[in-house]
C-alpha cells in the first residue's frame, strides 16, 4: 500500500513541478494540481486501503478490555466468597411475613 502512496506522490509532484515552470503556469495551479491530483486521492485510497488494519485494532482493543473486565470480575468474585461466610449461628433463616398478603399486579 506505502509504495502505491509513494510512487503516486512523486508522480503527482514531477506533475505540479512541471505545472509551476513551465511558462504558462503558475505557483497556485501546481499546488491546486499537487492537492486535487495528489494528497485527496491519496487520501481516500489510504483511507479505505487501512480499513482493516483499523478493524483489528478495534477488535484487539476490545478485546484487551474484555480480558481485563473478566479478570477483574473473577477477582472481585474470589474476594465476595472469601469475605462472605455462610450463617454459621444455627438459626432458622426469616420466613416471609405471611400468607395474608395478597400479590399486587399491574391491571392489563
């Protein structure tokens, strides 16, 4: 891809440089033909041409992150069931208030 960009740079440069000296022409079309004939086109062709590259770097940052949530994730899992210990007093554990309340739900 580099060496597209490259070659097609120097072409568009022999290109405005001979726009600049020959007699006809002049300083502002050499730099309009270097810029409408050189860097824009480079420009898009780039563009599209690192799309992928862009896409794996997305993915392997994303990535990194997952790997990086999951390892804290696991961490905090280990330290809740380390510090949490089971009702160790023998009680029975608290039972709903009683069968008298009625469910609420919401009218369809």
């Amino acid at each position: 891809m580099y060496l597209i960009v490259i070659a097609w740079t120097y072409v568009t440069l022999m290109m405005a440089v001979a726009e600049a000296t020959s007699p006809n022409g002049t300083v502002l079309g050499a730099v309009i033909t270097f810029a409408l004939y050189g860097m824009l086109p480079m420009g898009i062709l780039v563009y599209i041409l690192g799309t992928p590259s862009r896409k794996r770097a997305i993915k392997a940052r994303e990535a990194a992150e997952q790997a990086a949530y999951d390892a804290e994730q696991a961490a905090a899992a280990t330290t809740a069931t380390a510090s949490a210990a089971p009702d160790a007093g023998g009680e029975a554990p608290a039972s709903a208030e009683g069968s008298t309340v009625a469910a609420v739900r919401k009218e369809p």
